[in-house]
C-alpha cells in the first residue's frame, strides 16, 4: 500500500534548479527503501500583494500523523514568517525531522559545505600558479552566504603569510554596470593577477567586464566561479568552479532521516562536501569546454518554452475569467492540465468549506449555511495517465482516494489553493517515472485556478443577494411605493454596497439593483 512508508518534504520553489535537483535526491533514495515522498511546495517572498496571506493554508494540507518522518528545506523559504509558522508546527510533531540548511537550523540538519573551497581556490592561485596578489568578488545581494566564503579567503591568505590589500576585496550586485565598477576597483592597485568570485554568475559577468576592457582571460586575469552552472561550461575558457551536488544532499538527507527513524543518534550538522572542478579560467588546461553549440541550442530551447508558458498562461486565465460553473470550470481546465509535460497524475481537491458564504452576506440574506465537515474533500478534478476520471468525497485521513494510492509508488507534489485568506484545498501532481519536471507553467496556472474559484465563490455571493432583493421587491409590489428603493437609493447605495462586494463586481451589483428596482 502507498501510505505505509511514507516521508514528507516542506520546501520553497519547487521549480528551482537547486529545490528540483533536492527534491529528486530524496524521492529515489527513499524508495530505494520502501519509503514514497509527498512533497509540499510553496510560493513564498514573490511579492504577490495580498496574495500571498493565503500561503500558509500549505500547513492544513498534510495528514501530518502519516509520516515516518518529515525533512524540512528551510533555507528554501524567503518568507521568514511563512517559514516559522511551519517550523512551530513541525515542533509540536513526534516524528523525526531532519532540516536541510546551511546556518540556523532547529532540528538536525544536513548541509553542503562549499563555502570552504573559497579558500581551497585561494590556495591553488598561491600554490599551483603563484600568483601574488589573489582578490575576492563578493555579492551584496547574498551577503550572508558571501561573507562565509570571503571569511575562508582571508584565513587562506593568512595561512600563506598574505593579508587582502585595500582594493583586494569587493562586493557589488548582479548588475554589470556594477561588476565593471569593482574590475575598476581591483585595478586602483593594478592588475589583479587572479580573482576569486563568489559564484559563477559573477564570475561570468567579470568576465564579460575584463573581456569588454580588453583584458585576455586566464593570461592577463585569471579567475573562478562556484556553484557549477551550466553556463560556466558553455564559455570558451571552461570556468573552474566548484562542485554543488544538490541531488546528493536530497539523498543524504533520506540517509540521515532513516537514521533517526531506527532511533539512532546523529550530529547536530552532517556536512556534506563540494569539490573544487577545475577548468580552464584559473589558467589550468586540464578541461575541454563543451560546445557553445549544444548551449545556445538548450538555451534557445528554454526561451521557446518560457514564451509558450507565458502564452498559455494569457490564454487560460482569459478562458477561466467569466467562469461561475464549477463543473465547466473543470472541463476547461482539462485542456490546459494536458498540456504539463510529463505530468502523469494531476488533482483538484476542494474542501468542504471551500465555497462558504460569509456570514454578513449570510445575515443579509436571511440564510444559513450547514457546519462544513472540515474531514471531508471533494476530488472535483482528476487526470490519470490521461484519462479524465469521475469525481468523489473521501476522508481526510489520505490527501488522495485510497484507489489512487492503492498500489501507487508516486511522489506526490501538493499546492495549496487560496485567495488571500480563502482556502480552497490544493493541487496534487506526479510525474511519468518520479522524475521530477516541474517548471514555472504550473505556477502561473496555479494562480488562474485560484482566481476562477474565488470568483465562483463571489458569484454565489452575488447570486444570493439578488435573489433576497427579488424577494423584498416581491413582497412589496402591492404598492406604488418601493421603501426598499429609498434606502438604496443615491450614494447610500454605493456606500452599502461597497461594503459587499469588491470594486470588480460593485458596478455590476448596482446595475441589476436598478434594473430589479426600476421595471421589476
């Protein structure tokens, strides 16, 4: 059965490089021990406005006594507060937890330890080609991941007898304006013979930078990235950098999760180590680059699919905009649900409550709504191996129907669905193989579905109040006089119904007000 071995997984950003590479290190180590993953992904820190109040309804999502044990990528969270709530909740929780984060971690964690090779960096510049004067490119915009690596350039330099001279060291931006102010920086005290920079995306701009002044890399500057892009093998001098074994770490974490699942101990911090990759812009010639031919291919390739993202995303958001119809909501959705790349399963879930009306509309309306069974979901939509299936109700003790995970060996990936403090319920995801393909298409569609359900929910809304306003003009058409129609009448009108309705639906309101109150 699915659900007798199972890990759960809270992280940030699912579509990132990083989060992805994590996130596929745990599914396959996990199963390699009989253990499924459901993983629960987030949006936090985009600036999405009022939007992003709804954020942590991702924490009513799991069935939180399932679990074997819980891994938690807090660094992964921009949003400190989204990322305490979850940490508080996972404090109150019996079982074991391991964290994934580099500094401030609450539970044991593992982290990838790459911030030292700065130092190795240094020293293969002193040792291997003696240069005398190594600088050090630090990021203002990631200063505390910065400052580790700038720390372990010092006590490198230190270690050989050096100290940073006073236009040695500089941090700047990724703005290439601002990476061409530190090259001119470094160059106050002359030609720096060798820079050590913070990642490969700054190392890429100083090269740009160096190359635009007329410089000649390795031979008049020679320097290195960290982190192991692609774009730092597409160059014509291969960066060397340093190694960033994201998929590791995801499985180190599983290891050190199963540890404590058979009630041993484990450090505080497992460190797991990078690995300097040696290339040719540090002036070794110890590798030869790949063809910028298979980069600019891949590159194009992803541009293409960005503009067809962001086309269907246009489109879809201008087929659900007048929608009111949950179920013909759902058949549009399909459509659009066919077009995910290798996307083997997908679900909406909707909670019981998810359409409920508030209750001043409720009081206004002279209506009540029954108690909503806060245990009871409703799978509205369901595409498995692409076949639409019948929707049902099922209990909250599983986040699917039991005859979806009956024998099913998925990772599931869940999504919340929300509008400001509105919870819907949420989306679930699995993809053909557990190999995880999950790009920024999903999260645009994300927002449109929530959209369309919130405006299903203000059309029920609106729906009610005009019936309750037929009726009173009903109950009133024995007489010449409309007393309903003084008390609406005028800016009183616009005044009460402000307070009901948001500015999208207010002119729509008022015009069938007139109407029902003008000609019956």
């Amino acid at each position: 059965m699915y659900h007798s071995k199972k890990i759960g997984v809270f992280i940030s950003h699912i579509f990132g490089t990083y989060q992805q590479g994590v996130c596929q290190g745990i599914i396959d180590k996990a199963l390699e021990y009989g253990y499924t993953t459901e993983i629960f992904t987030s949006l936090d820190g985009e600036n999405l406005g009022a939007y992003e109040i709804g954020e942590e309804s991702i924490l009513r999502i799991p069935n939180y006594e399932s679990f074997d044990g819980i891994i938690f990528a807090s660094d992964t969270y921009i949003s400190t507060d989204l990322k305490h709530k979850i940490l508080d909740r996972l404090k109150t929780l019996s079982c074991p937890i391991v964290e994934i984060a580099v500094t401030d971690s609450h539970f044991p964690s593992v982290s990838l330890e790459n911030s030292s090779m700065a130092g190795d960096l240094t020293a293969h510049f002193l040792t291997v080609h003696h240069a005398s004067r190594v600088c050090y490119l630090g990021c203002s915009a990631e200063p505390s991941f910065s400052d580790l690596r700038e720390n372990h350039y010092r006590k490198t330099l230190e270690n050989y007898g050096k100290t940073p001279g006073e236009y040695d060291i500089c941090h700047c931006g990724y703005d290439p304006c601002a990476v061409k102010e530190a090259l001119a920086f470094f160059c106050q005290a002359g030609t720096p013979e060798a820079v050590v920079c913070y990642n490969d995306r700054l190392a890429l701009l100083f090269t740009a930078a160096a190359l635009a002044a007329g410089y000649h890399i390795p031979r008049d500057i020679a320097l290195t990235g960290c982190d192991d892009t692609p774009e730092g093998h597409s160059i014509s001098l291969m960066l060397t950098t340093v190694s960033f074994p994201v998929y590791d770490l995801g499985a180190a974490a599983v290891g050190n999760l199963l540890t404590l699942i058979h009630g041993d101990r484990l450090p505080a911090v497992t460190f797991l180590p990078a690995k300097p990759l040696f290339g040719n812009s540090c002036g070794c010639t110890l590798s030869e680059n790949a063809s910028s031919v298979f980069f600019l291919q891949e590159q194009t390739a992803r541009i293409a699919a960005l503009e067809n993202s962001i086309l269907g995303s246009m489109s879809m958001s201008s087929s659900l905009q007048h929608v009111t119809d949950l179920d013909g909501g759902m058949d549009l959705l399909e459509q659009f649900v066919r077009k995910i790349e290798h996307c083997k399963e997908f679900y909406l879930c909707l909670y019981s409550d998810w359409d409920s009306v508030s209750s001043h509309i409720l009081a206004l309306t002279n209506n009540e709504e029954a108690p909503a069974d806060r245990n009871t979901v409703l799978l509205k939509f369901a595409l498995k191996n692409g076949k639409r299936m019948p929707e049902c109700s099922y209990r909250k003790k599983n986040l699917l129907p039991d005859y979806i995970y009956d024998s099913s060996d998925c990772a599931y990936i869940y999504i919340p669905l929300f509008f400001e403090e509105r919870e819907f319920g949420y989306l679930a995801l699995a993809y053909e193989d557990n190999r995880i393909d999950f790009h920024f298409r999903p999260v645009q569609w994300q927002s449109n579905i929530n959209q369309m359900l919130q405006d299903i929910c203000e059309a029920k809304s609106t729906a009610m109040l005009v019936d309750r306003l037929e009726n009173i003009y009903m109950k009133d058409a024995l007489t010449c006089l409309n007393p309903f129609f003084k008390a609406l009448s005028g800016s009183f009108r616009h005044s009460v119904l402000s307070t009901l309705f948001p500015p999208t639906l207010l002119l729509s309101v008022d015009n069938l007000i007139i109407v029902f109150l003008t000609f019956g």
